[in-house]
C-alpha cells in the first residue's frame, strides 16, 4: 500500500476535495474521517477529534502517520487495502486502536468508497465504540461469564488468535501456564513465543488461516520456555480452528491444546517393555479375547458377556461366532481363520447382536501371540463398538457465533449443573457420548440421567463443592456408567469448579472431564506383567537375571539371591561377574564384551562362588532380546549348575589317562619283540623261511601294535591338551610327501577302499610332522570309517592362498547333518548310528585333529549333508609353494 502526501495534488483539486469533505463531515455526528484514495487525511469532524483526542490539526498527512499513528494497526490496514482492491464498502469491521503505549480500544467500522465528479474519490470512514461488557444484557453477561469460567477452568489450554499475524487475543489460565505465564495479549506468536518460531507451528498457523482448513495435531512435540527461562520439551493434543466474522471471512484462529506428556511418556515406556506385554497393553479397550494355538477362544471378559447378552458356555471353542450378523458371518469366519492358519494380525468389522437383540457395528481386532521361545500360542485381541453416533443436538444457545464455536468444538467433556439439585443445564457431545447419554439428559436433574451414580461419591462430591465453594480435582478416579445398557468401568481426570454470579454467590459447577482409561490400565497390566515375570523367574531351578542393553544388572530371581546371600539391591551394586572364579573371570568379561557390541549370544562354563565360599560349575548363558529393528533391548542371562557333569568327565579322563598308561608298556614291549624278530628274519635269510608266512604276519602284528600305539598317544594328548602341555616340535618338510607317505602306510592294512592322490601344488612347511601326519591319518581313517557303502577316498593339495596351502579329504558316505558340524569336534562326540559295531571308537580324533591345528595357528573345514557324503580339510601356513 502506498503512503503518499496530498500535497502532490493540484491546489485546485485539493481544494475541491477539502470542500466536499467539511459538507459531508457537518451532517454526520458519529465520528467520521475523510481520506484520499492514497490513504492521506482530508478532514474529520468535530466527534472524531474529540473520540480520538487530537490535540493538533493535522491534515494532508498519511492516515498511518495520522496522531501519533494511533491508526497504524493490521486490521485498519487490511480495510483501506479491501477498498483500494475494488471493495466498495466495508460494514460493522471490528478493530483495535491504540490509545496509549499499553491501551487499546475496539471500534465497529464502516467505510466506503465515494466517487465524485471531476475528481478523485474520497474514503469515508466512520467509527462506533463498541458497548462495554457492562452494558451488555443480562443474558449476554451470563453467557461470557459461562464462557470465561469454561476457559479459565479448562483442563485444556485455550487461546484465540486475531488477525494473519496470530495476535493473541484470549488466552486462559492453563494456556498461559503451558508457556511460563508470560504476558502475550496483544503480541503476536511471534513477539510472544520466539522459540516456537523454527518448530513448525507458526506455519500450521498460516496455513489454517489463508486455507480455512481446521489443523488437528496428535501428541506432537513442542519445546517452550519455563519460567526460570530453561526449556522444556512437551507433547501436545491440538487443534487450530479458523473463526469467521459475520460475513464469513476468516478473521482468526481458536487454539485448544491439551497436555498429554504424561500419557506419552507413559506410553512410551510401556513401549519399552518386553514384547509379550506391549502386545496385551497394544491390545487392551472394553471387550478382550484370548485364543489357543488352534484358534479356539479360551477367554472372553466380562464385558463380552453383558454387551451381547451370550453364556458362558455357548461362547467357548468357536461359539462367539454365533452373535454375528448372517450376512457377515461367513466373511468374518474367513477372514479370523485365515489370520490364525498364518499367523498373523487380524482385523475385521462387522454387525454383532447386542443383549438388548439389536445389531450394532463393532471392529474386531487381534494380534498373534508367541512365547519366549518363539512358539505360536494363540492370539489376543479386542471388540471396539464403532456404531454410528445418533444425531448430535446443538447443547448451547445461539447467543454469540464465535464463543457457542468455542464450546461446542471443544474435544473436552465439559457439563454444568445449576443448584443444589444439579440440574443439567449443558452438556457438550464429548460428555454426552462419556455418559453414553444423549440430548434427552439437558434439564434434567443429574442423579435422574444418570441414576448409575447412586452409590458412587460423585453426586456427594458435587453437592460439598456446591456448598463449600472449594473446587475439586478428580486424577484417574474410578467411574462406573450404564452405557448401551451395560455398566462400564473407566478411569477419569476431571474437575467440579463452582460458579458465581456477580454478587459472588454460587449459582451452579462447571465439570469438565478427560478420559483416562487406557492409561491407568496399561499401568495396571505393566504392574501385572512384572509381577508375573518375576514369579516365573522364581519358580526356575536356575539362576535368572536380566540386563539392560549396556549390561548394567536389573534383576535377579530369588535362586541368585540365595546362591549368593545377598539381598536383590546388594547384588545390583556388587554385580553377579564379582562371583566368578579368578580363573574363568578376564575371560568372560572379554566374551560379554564381544557380545554387547555385536548382540550376539554367549555360553561359557564357569565356576561361581557361593554364599559359603566354595566355587560351583555352572553353564552360563546369556541371550539378547531384540526391538523389531533389531536394535538390543535387553539381555536375559540363565546359570545352571553342572558341578557333578564335570566332576564326571574329570573322572572319565583320569580313567582314560590311567588306562593309556597300563597298556603303554606290554605293547611297547611286543612291538620289540615284533621287530627284533623281523630283524632277525632279516639276518637268517628269506630262503630259509620263503615256506612260512613269518614276516607278513610280523608286519601286519608290527602294523596293529602301531595302531594301538596310536591310540594310546591320543588316549595321553588328551591329558596333555587339557593341561596345556602338548609340545610341538616344528620342522620343515615336504608336506606333499608327508601325505603319500600316510596313504600308502593306510593301504597296507585297508585293501578294500582306493585312495586317490591329487596334487595342484608342491607345498613346504614349517610345522610338527608327526602331527601333522596324525590329523591326516585320523581325517582319512574317518573317511574309510564313515564309507562302507562307497569304496572311493579323494584327497586332494591345492593352493589356498600365496601363503596357505590346504588338504582335502572327501569321502561318499553317510554324511553329515547341519546340526553336528560343530559337536564332532568336542571330546567323545560321536555322530549317531545305528550299529556301533561298524562305527567304533572313542571320539577323540577329530577332537585332538582341531586341537593340533590351531596350536599350528591353523584350522579344520567340513562340508557335509547327511547321505551326500563329507569333505574334511586343513589349512596351514606355507613356507614355498611350487608349482
């Protein structure tokens, strides 16, 4: 808009102007201003300069500059640009003037466009103050006290805004609580509160305001300024209603916002939770059902029962279908089976008969169930009525437009009763469908509507808050109302605030309400899972503890309590790792680390001290337990006792160790014998003997003895292994000979199966040779052992890397499953057959071969499918590899 001086105009025509302008200002005795088409002061009348004070004449000036810019303001601005637009007239506009630094009063403007002959227009304006509260009627004075007590005592914040720059205009006690009480009237959201200028509302604001589209917000977050200036982050339940003027043209906007920071945070930590109970708390309105793995119901509150009026036993396996509607029964069947044979969450609506025979609309929700280890158990789910509301009534009294919006859009339950019989003289839709009640209830007395409330401290309550003027703040009361012709149970915030009249006397109470169900009863179930879970844990022989994600201890079951003595508190500050032997502890704390950063799970033998002081085996075991993205919740670890499992194998070992020993020397003693005979055979001469089969039955006992040897020397590695003292003697060799050299030592004993060779590469290798035999011969007897159907042995030399070299033994076999690729290789693990016959031995080869090649800094490969066959190989480091 342009702001231009009069004085550009010809003298003639100014002239002309100020003529017309004092004619029309001698007959109009409201007060009344003249300007240009450039918004610049012709004239006003004598009732102008008296309503706005002038002090000095001043005219040609711009209206902005006019008397200290008393005019200055958005609203007169947006009038002088409607008309400079081609508006023509403008009628009963309502705007603030400012009459002093602090002051401002209302006006009801009109102004108009007025052509005249052979010159410019001219702008009339006329201005009426508009009628204090005091003249209003008495019945307007009772209605905005209604009002001012419904947004003073408003559990809600609420606040009205004027004008596209958001001006605050109202704002109640609650609202000016949210933003630490500071002073907004007047100022703009953006004078007001600077930090919420980059968080987003300040455009929802515009929006709402240039589109007209009301803006509803669901628990978002907003960070405001407390009074001590620090900030403070909240969640918000709102909405932005754009408010007309009579003409129909936006002109604001209504706030009302509700704190639900506690609900959320709440939530959230009820999120948090283990899996199972977010499921029930997900899960948890009026009507709750349970099934068993095979779909059948094996639960059905209460509240089932007294809406559909149905028995107990005509309920069970599959009998709740029968209250559905024919012609949705079978969709409804096919679409809850289907849900159950997968798996899967269900959802269906449909008609379902209510106990008083009618068919009401319901929405049928479930969600599958799973045990802690993973087994499907059923599903768990709710029936919501989603029944069409009945025809709403307007409860409030067309008295002012923008104020009746106010109460009627409000999303907060909110009655008021008069006397001391506490008649219902409002009630909004949000309290009427809280009672389950409809517009029949308005006038009557409260105790008639709602007759339920005999018994209840309610109806009590009110009257003392009637007699002694002392409000009342009802959090999370228990509430029960006949809704639909049952008695439900709820939970409520709400509050009885008495009302005044002028004379201060009490005429009626203003209650207003916030449900609250579903968050004291998830509190409930919280309290109740816990509960739960750890009567569970109890009732465990082992020893049960639970983690949060960076290991720091948070329970223990009462078997860790008294394994140590120690009370629940005393062994959080201890933490159960302090009970571990010095000699099992560096090690399982190097393992825990492990598994924290990568999340996985940890077993490990250990010995924990108990309250006496002696150390007991346990096997330890801890498992994460994982959020959907697969982010670490929290750890539940489980120690059992195998105190006398160890003690066993101690024995076994000694037994074996002592055994080895006895046999050593008697067979050590026939192998001399063996081979003094040979070498004597040598000497006689074969001639003299070539009629007598001597020296190949000296081999061949030469041979078994051998074996034996061999044994026996494994019978002591594993002695050796287990106290550390198994000695390599490195030495470098050719590996490739190494090899051929224990084939052919195999083939003279094992005549039946073929044993083929196959060398890509010539390898030598710094390493224990006779160790490195011993894993050879143990993977080939393996392969001959494990192959009676199949007569073919392949083993094969190839280049693992430019510094590895690798055997491969493949056999046909019988193969081996998935599951026992890592068991073969622990102590006295043999693969399950049917013959021990066939299959004999200790299973201790593969056992010592793992054990020899990672004290050679190498490692043993299997692949294996069981009735395919297996293929064994080692890796070493290479000194040379040739080609």
């Amino acid at each position: 808009m342009v702001e231009s001086d009069t004085s550009k105009l010809p003298k003639e025509e100014l002239a002309n102007l100020k003529n017309y302008a004092s004619g029309l200002l001698k007959t109009v005795r409201e007060p009344l201003l003249v300007l240009t088409v450039n918004q610049n002061v012709v004239a006003y009348n004598a009732n102008f300069e008296k309503k706005f004070k002038i002090s000095e004449k001043e005219e040609g000036v711009s209206v902005f500059n006019f008397n200290q810019k008393q005019l200055d303001t958005a609203e007169f601005r947006e009038i002088l640009k409607e008309l400079q637009n081609g508006e023509k007239s403008i009628s009963d506009r309502i705007v603030a003037l400012h009459f002093s630094e602090n002051t401002k009063k209302k006006f009801s403007v009109n102004a108009s466009l007025l052509s005249l002959p052979a010159t410019n227009p001219l702008i009339l304006i006329s201005f009426k103050r508009l009628k204090s509260t005091g003249r209003l009627s008495r019945q307007e004075k009772v209605f905005n006290r209604i009002v001012d007590n419904i947004l003073s005592n408003a559990p809600a914040a609420i606040c009205i805004l004027r004008g596209p720059e958001h001006t605050f205009e109202v704002a109640n006690e609650n609202y000016l609580k949210l933003i630490g009480n500071r002073n907004i009237i007047g100022k703009t959201v953006k004078e007001a509160l600077p930090e919420v200028g980059n968080q987003g509302f300040i455009d929802l604001l515009d929006t709402v305001y240039s589109t007209g589209e009301p803006y509803i917000g669901n628990e978002l977050a907003i960070n405001l300024q407390d009074k001590k200036g620090e900030f403070k982050n909240s969640f918000l339940n709102f909405v932005y209603e754009p408010t007309r003027n009579k003409k129909g043209k936006i002109d604001g906007v209504f706030v009302h916002a509700i704190d639900v920071t506690e609900q959320v945070l709440a939530r959230k930590k009820i999120e948090e939770n283990e899996d199972r109970l977010k499921e029930v708390i997900d899960a948890v309105p009026a009507i709750i059902w349970i099934t068993n793995d095979q779909g059948e119901s094996t639960f059905l509150n209460k509240n089932w029962y007294s809406y559909t009026g149905q028995k107990v036993e005509a309920a069970k396996v599959f009998g709740w279908l029968e209250t559905i509607h024919p012609e949705d029964y079978d969709g409804a069947k096919t679409s809850f089976l289907e849900a159950q044979k997968e798996r899967k969450p269900y959802s269906s609506t449909f008609r379902l008969q209510s106990a008083k025979g009618d068919y009401r609309w319901v929405m049928d929700k479930g969600s599958p169930r799973f045990d802690a280890n993973g087994e499907y158990e059923g599903m768990i789910g709710t029936v919501i009525d989603v029944h069409d509301e009945k025809i709403k009534e307007n409860l409030v009294r067309e008295k002012e437009h923008r104020m009746q919006g106010i109460v009627k859009e409000a999303t907060v339950a909110t009655a008021i009763y008069t006397g001391i019989d506490m008649n219902i003289e409002l009630a909004n839709d949000a309290m009427l469908k809280l009672w389950g009640k409809d517009t029949s209830v308005i006038g009557k007395r409260l105790a008639q509507a709602l007759p339920e409330l005999d018994g209840q401290p309610f109806l009590e309550l009110l009257r003392n808050v009637y007699r002694t003027g002392e409000t009342y703040w009802g959090k999370e009361d228990k509430v029960d109302l006949l809704i639909d012709g049952e008695m439900q149970t709820g939970f409520y915030n709400f509050t009885y605030k008495p009302l005044r009249d002028k004379n201060g006397e009490i005429y009626g109470i203003l209650n207003m309400a916030i449900d609250v169900t579903e968050s004291v009863k998830s509190k409930m179930l919280l309290k109740e899972s816990e509960f739960h879970f750890r009567q569970m844990a109890d009732l465990m022989p082992g020893m049960v503890s639970k983690t949060d994600a960076r290991g720091n201890d948070i329970y223990f079951n009462k078997n860790w309590l008294d394994f140590t003595g120690q009370a629940s508190e005393s062994l959080k500050k201890i933490g159960w790792v302090e009970f571990i032997h010095p000699d099992e502890k560096q090690t399982y704390l190097e393992a825990w680390e492990n598994c924290l950063d990568t999340g996985c799970d940890l077993e490990m033998q250990l010995r924990l001290k108990n309250k006496e002081g002696k150390y007991i085996w346990h096997l330890s075991r801890c498992e994460a337990v994982k959020e959907d993205d697969g982010s670490i919740k929290m750890w539940i670890a489980a120690n059992t006792e195998i105190d006398k499992i160890k003690e066993e194998e101690k024995r076994k070992e000694e037994f074996l160790k002592m055994v080895s020993h006895e046999l050593k020397t008697p067979v050590t003693s026939i192998k001399g014998y063996v081979q003094l005979l040979l070498s004597l055979l040598k000497k006689q001469g074969e001639a003299e003997a070539s009629n007598l089969p001597l020296k190949p039955s000296l081999e061949r006992i030469n041979h078994q003895v051998s074996r034996l040897t061999r044994l026996i020397s494994e019978i002591l590695d594993l002695s050796r292994i287990r106290e550390n003292q198994l000695e390599l003697k490195k030495e470098e060799f050719n590996l490739n000979e190494l090899v051929a050299e224990t084939i052919q030592d195999i083939n003279y004993t094992n005549t039946q199966h073929k044993i083929d060779l196959e060398s890509e590469v010539q390898a030598m290798v710094v390493a224990d040779r006779d160790r490195i035999g011993q894993v050879i011969i143990n993977l080939i007897i393996n392969a001959i052992k494990y192959s009676p159907g199949s007569l073919n042995i392949n083993v094969k030399i190839v280049k693992k890397a430019s510094d590895k070299i690798k055997v491969i033994i493949k056999d046909y076999g019988i193969g081996i499953s998935t599951e026992n690729h890592k068991k073969i290789f622990k102590r006295f693990y043999r693969v399950g057959v049917k013959s021990e016959e066939t299959y004999s031995g200790f299973g201790i080869g593969l056992y010592l071969a793992n054990e020899i090649m990672e004290r050679h800094n190498g490692e043993i490969e299997v692949k294996s499918k069981l009735g395919e066959g297996s293929e064994f190989s080692f890796i070493l480091d290479a000194a040379q590899i040739t080609s």
